[in-house]
C-alpha cells in the first residue's frame, strides 16, 4: 500500500516543451530515455495528451548531477 502523503508539489505537472526546456534534452530523446526506463514515465492525460510529474522530473535531474561527481 502506498502511504504517500500528497503535496502540491506531486501535483504539478509539466507538458513535454516544459520538459525539454528544464532537461535541454530534445522530445525524441525523452520518450526514447522513457521507453528505456531511464527517465519517469509521462502520466496519460487523454488519448494524445501525456504530462510528467514536476517532482519526478526534478529528481532525475539530481541524479544526473550527483552522478557527475562521482568516479568513472
């Protein structure tokens, strides 16, 4: 069971042209880094309308920053 407490923060999302402005990744490649489980999964909005959860988003992208910093 989930016991995530919602904020408002889990409930901002953001449209693929927020995505790739904040990531400087181009659309392809999000939705190639989603297929290989590399990056969040876009939430279905409709049937041609998908957008990512803001937090998620932000956490990949620390995670990039931390793996920067470590040893190759």
């Amino acid at each position: 069971m989930n016991t995530l407490q919602p904020t408002s923060e889990h409930f901002q999302l953001l449209k693929i042209r927020q995505v790739m402005k904040v990531t400087c990744l181009a659309r392809s490649t999000v939705y190639k880094y989603c297929a290989d489980n590399n990056f969040p999964k876009p939430i279905q909005l409709g049937k041609r309308n998908a957008a990512w959860v803001e937090s998620e988003v932000k956490e990949w992208i620390e995670q990039k920053m931390l793996q920067r910093a470590q040893p190759r």
